[in-house]
C-alpha cells in the first residue's frame, strides 16, 4: 500500500474522528477524488486502536475515575464516575441496535453516496450551528440524567449515515440540552470509546476471519498518525470551545457539503 494512502488516510481519520466535521463522510470522499483502492480492514482496525487511544489518553482522568468508580460499586458504595460509565453504556444501546439491524439487512452500502454526504454535511451543519446558538450554557456532564443520555444516544443513530458525524450530532443534541460547549464536546468524546471499541471489535472479527490478520508496518504506521493526530485534534477543539463557538466547524461543512451538492447536481465538473 503506498505510503501517501497510509499517512493521508490516517492524518484525515485522526483529525476528524472527533471534530464534528464527519470521519465516515471525509473517508469516503478520498478514494473517490484521489482515484485510490480501499484500505482494507488492517488500516481500519489500525486508525481505529489509534483514535481510541488519544482519546483515552486525553481523558485518562476521567477513565481512571470510572474505573475506581466501578471498583466502590462492587463493594457497596455509590460513585459519581460508576454513574458516568452507566450513562455512557445506556447511551451506547441505541446505535448499536440500530448498526446491527442496518449491516444484518444491508443498509450501509447505499448511504455511501456523494449526493447523500453532500446533504447530510450541510444539513447537519446547519443543525449545529442552530443548537449551539439557542442551547444554554449551564449544565455540565456531571447533570446529566437518564432521559438525557437516551436522547444524546439516539441522536448517535443518525451518524450511521456517512455526513452526519458521530462527534456533531452528539454534540448538538447536547447543547439542545443545555450543555456548555466544552462539556458537550467532553460527553461526546467520552461516548466515542464504547463506540469505537464496537466498531473496531466488529471490524478486528471480520479481519480475523477473513485470516489476513498479520499486524504489518503499514498498520503500525497508520495507528501512530491517527494516534497523534487525533490527540492534536482533541487538544485544539478542546482549547478552543472553551472560549469560542462551533462557527468555524459550521461554516466548514457549510462550504463543504455546498460544494459536494454543487458537484452531484452537475454546477460544477
């Protein structure tokens, strides 16, 4: 596999993993417009580990707290970071129900499509831009209740479809909830582990029956940039809600998903 693939496809994948700016619609545009072959399940079994691994790493606190929350559980005591894991969990029901019953009855293949990235980045672009301009600030992660967490769950569903973004539209339903930026950005982020854990879990079974499981250096390559990438991402969006609004993120799918609607509907070539 040529190293250009590897390192764009790894830079691209760590850096939009967690903006809300849609990793699944961006992975799918660069083979289109660079004319290459598919990665293959190696490369996203491997950016995959590396995203999961900055984002732990980013919010090792946090993992830590949940993890000793769960150790007082067990002997009898109530911990806020155990309540925490249960949100996480119970957020995490709804997409995976619904990402089983989509990949048994062969419903992803046909959301892969440019016109439906083009609308989904813009539309959903706009759904951010207006949650986070109604949504209070006043709550942080630490207010979140059950109806909360199943609302920002089934709002994870609608990112199945490539666009969407997982991280944009957790995070919008957040703010629509009242949450401060950054918290809402914490949440989302915190939700990813269960999830890509799923999808890299599912994907590492198909690639072990698939028995081409051999790790390789161009998977190693791939999981480190996407590990260092992502972690820079984090940093810098991070850094920046806790001053700033999503306007930038917004004006970036804005233009985006216009071009890509402009480009499917034959205004330019």
């Amino acid at each position: 596999m040529p190293v250009l693939h590897i390192v764009v496809l790894a830079i691209v994948q760590g850096i939009t993993e967690f903006l809300p700016i849609s990793s699944s619609g961006h992975l799918v545009l660069i083979p289109v417009f660079a004319d290459w072959p598919d990665q293959g399940l190696i490369i996203d079994v491997a950016v995959h580990v590396g995203t999961l691994g900055a984002v732990c790493l980013y919010f090792w606190r946090d993992m830590l707290g949940m993890t000793a929350g769960l150790l007082a559980v067990t002997r009898g005591r109530r911990d806020p970071y155990a309540r925490l894991f249960g949100l996480l969990v119970l957020a995490t029901l709804p997409v995976i129900a619904a990402g089983y019953l989509m990949e048994r009855y062969g419903m992803m293949d046909g959301l892969r499509s440019i016109e439906i990235i083009a609308w989904t980045t813009f539309g959903f672009g706009i759904v951010l831009y207006i949650t986070d301009q109604v949504g209070m600030t006043v709550r942080r992660v630490e207010h979140i209740g059950i109806v909360d967490a199943i609302i920002i769950g089934l709002s994870q569903v609608l990112a199945l479809v490539p666009g969407t973004s997982r991280s944009g539209i957790t995070m919008s339903a957040a703010r629509m909830l009242g949450m401060e930026r950054s918290e809402a950005a914490r949440f989302s982020m915190l939700l990813s582990i269960p999830t890509i854990i799923g999808a890299g879990t599912l994907k590492g079974l198909q690639l072990y029956h698939s028995g081409d499981a051999q790790l390789t250096a161009d998977a190693i390559l791939a999981a480190g940039l996407a590990f260092g990438t992502a972690l820079v991402a984090i940093f810098i969006m991070m850094a920046w809600l806790r001053r700033a609004t999503f306007t930038p993120f917004v004006l970036y799918r804005i233009a985006l998903g216009g071009g890509l609607l402009a480009l499917s509907y034959g205004f330019i070539s």
